[in-house]
C-alpha cells in the first residue's frame, strides 16, 4: 500500500478509495450479521491506513468516520430489526476508536520523523559513496603524479650521483696535480734562495747585491703564495665539526712561542662548529699580532654573549691597527707580509657562517672578535 501510486496524491486517493470500500463493507456486513466487537475490529484495518496519508490529522478524521459508520450501522440495524441492545457495546468500541487513533497519530508522528531520517540517511550515504568515489579518482591521481615525481627525483638523483662521481674524481685529479705542482714549484724556489744566498757571499757590488736581495724576497714572496694555495685547497675539503676553542689556541701558540709575550686563554668550555682549518685562524691572529704588534707583551683570548651569538675576543696591548685599515687588512694581498693570513682566516670562518672584524683603538692593541652565529657554538663543563 504505502508504494501505490506514481506520486503522493494517487497514493492517498487510493488509499481513501480502499477505506472507504472497507467501511462500507463493514457497514453492510453489520447490518446484516450483528457480530458486534468480532466485525468491528476490521475498523482498526482503515484507522491504521491513515498513517499513510498525508494530512496531519488524517487519523482524527478517520476515527470520526468511523464513529459515523458505527453508529450508522446501528440507526439501520435498530431500523430493522428494532433490537437497539447493542448500543452500550458500540459506545465502548467508539471510546476504544478514539484510543487508538491517538496511537496511530503517534505511530504517524514517529512514522514521518523516521521517514524523514531515513531519506537523509540515504541522502548522506549517496553523498558518501560519491564523495568516496571523488576521493579515490583524486587519491588515484595523485598517487600517478606521485609515482611520476618519484620517478623523476629517481631520475635525476641518478644523473647527480653521476656528476658527483665524476666531479670527486676530477677533484682528486686536480688536487693531485696542484701537490706535485706545488712541491716541484717549492723545490725550484729552495734551490734558488740557495743560489741567491751564494751569489750575495760572492757580490761586491752593492747595487748587485741589493737585487739579489729583491730576488730574494719575490722569491719567499712564492713560497708564501704556494703555501697559501695549499692552505686554501683544503678550505671545506672536510665536513665542519665541533672543536673546542681553548685546544686550538693552545695548539696554534706552542710553534709560535715567544718568552716575551705572554698568550692567556679563558675560554673554558667553549666549542664552536666550524670548518676543520679553523685552527689556522688563531695561528694567523697570533702571528700578526707577534709580527706586527711593536713592544708587544700580552696576547688574551676571551668571550662574551652577545644576544644568542658567541663573541671571541683576540685583545693585544701592541701598537693597533689604524681605522683606514680595520676592512683592508682582510683583503688578499694586503698588508707588509703576503697579505694571506687574515684573507684565509676570514675565509675559512665564512664556511659555517662565523664572522670576523677589527675593533681596536690604534696606541691601545689590536682587538679582533669573531661572532659565531646561535647555534653554532656551545659551553660545556669540562
């Protein structure tokens, strides 16, 4: 019953047409049979129909129908047989109707709520599986571009691995050769100063003898630059590490010791991370210092917190360097000796992003700080 009909108004036509057939039914049976509550019990069939219906207070309507068709099968059956002996028992059966059209109007109310659920589930549910279906095609997509990408990344790491291979092993080639260069290169220029140094002890004439001289410092002038392509080479040749800074001080002091110049270290605990050369920055601060510094008795060595950076302080009590010079001192080639020192050093702090400059007031020392950036330096306790 409840799928009758192409839409909801030929359901509830159909629906009526089938109670009102029913009740007549009844009505005439009624009248004819008087089976009383035994017949009348088929009144609940169209009373239960009525939940059915569309109308809200379709099972009211119902129940006062249904009371008409009592009584009415009562006025004919009175009417005909004049044995009106039933009425009490049709008065019960009408207040029972009454009853259970409340029931019914609950069963409705429950029945249309449920009803309506039951198409939102269904709504949900259709609006899962579709998103579902939407989500695997995109799933499936991605997982295409993925695997494509992946592909690609597979690819390329491929080919990198290829140049890198090829570039260590030009690398190697390259360092090879600049080690035999330089070590034939050092050879030829010892062999000349030994030469020179002859020359000079059989020279007379001083003119002679003083571009011997100048012979002689262009060619320690080589020497220096050969050792510092040596030095340079091995800029970022290992990966940067910890090192403790009062250890390398100490090391980078002892060749350079001087009974006159004291070198004091209160850098307990500090490391920082840096490239592998950096031992040879506080070897070239030392050694400009002893070189350059005039009456120069004390080198320190000390740090402070600036921020979240670490500062290292080379302090000396020499002369000082001049404010025109505080940025040219760092470039290559400048100063009195090779002018590679303080280039190198600031080089080779530059590979982990540490930083170096020149603070000091001339007449009062020398004073350098290399800020090491947060993260690159720690303090432990030992």
């Amino acid at each position: 019953m409840i799928g009758t009909g192409k839409n909801l108004k030929e359901r509830d036509t159909l629906i009526q047409l089938a109670m009102i057939f029913l009740c007549l039914g009844i009505i005439i049976v009624d009248v004819f049979l008087p089976l009383g509550f035994v017949l009348w019990i088929l009144y609940l069939v169209p009373l239960l129909l009525s939940v059915w219906l569309t109308g809200r207070y379709a099972p009211f309507i119902t129940a006062w129908l249904i009371t008409g068709a009592i009584l009415a099968s009562s006025l004919i059956s009175v009417t005909l047989r004049q044995d009106p002996s039933d009425l009490p028992d049709r008065a019960v059966f009408i207040l029972m109707i009454a009853i259970v059209s409340l029931l019914v109007y609950e069963i409705r109310a429950n029945y249309t709520t449920l009803e309506a659920e039951v198409i939102e589930r269904r709504k949900a549910q259709e609006s899962l599986l579709e998103f579902t279906h939407t989500l695997e095609v995109r799933i499936a997509d991605r997982t295409s571009e993925i695997l494509k990408v992946n592909q690609e990344l597979t690819e390329d790491i491929k080919k990198r691995r290829k140049v890198e291979a090829a570039l260590e092993t030009a690398n190697q080639k390259l360092s090879l050769l600049s080690q035999i260069t330089r070590h034939d290169i050092s050879n030829r220029v010892f062999a000349l100063l030994a030469e020179l140094d002859l020359a000079k002890d059989l020279a007379k004439e001083p003119q002679l003898i003083e571009s011997l001289l100048q012979l002689e410092r262009t060619s320690m002038a080589i020497q220096d630059q050969i050792a510092f392509t040596k030095d340079y080479q091995e800029i970022g040749a290992q990966a940067p590490a910890w090192y403790p800074i009062t250890s390398l001080i100490r090391n980078a002091a002892d060749p350079l010791y001087s009974p006159e110049v004291n070198v004091s270290v209160n850098c307990k605990g500090v490391e920082v991370f840096a490239d592998a050369m950096i031992s040879k920055v506080f070897y070239n601060l030392i050694h400009n210092a002893l070189r350059h510094g005039e009456h120069l008795t004390r080198i320190t060595f000390s740090y402070q917190l600036s921020g979240t950076d670490l500062v290292i302080f080379c302090e000396d009590n020499g002369m000082g360097i001049e404010s025109r010079e505080k940025e040219n001192i760092f470039r290559k080639g400048y100063g009195k000796g090779s002018g590679l020192g303080l280039f190198l050093s600031r080089e080779i702090l530059s590979i982990t992003g540490i930083t170096i400059q020149e603070t000091g007031e001339r007449g009062n020392g020398a004073r350098f700080e290399i800020h090491v950036p947060d993260g690159d330096w720690r303090i432990t306790e030992s």
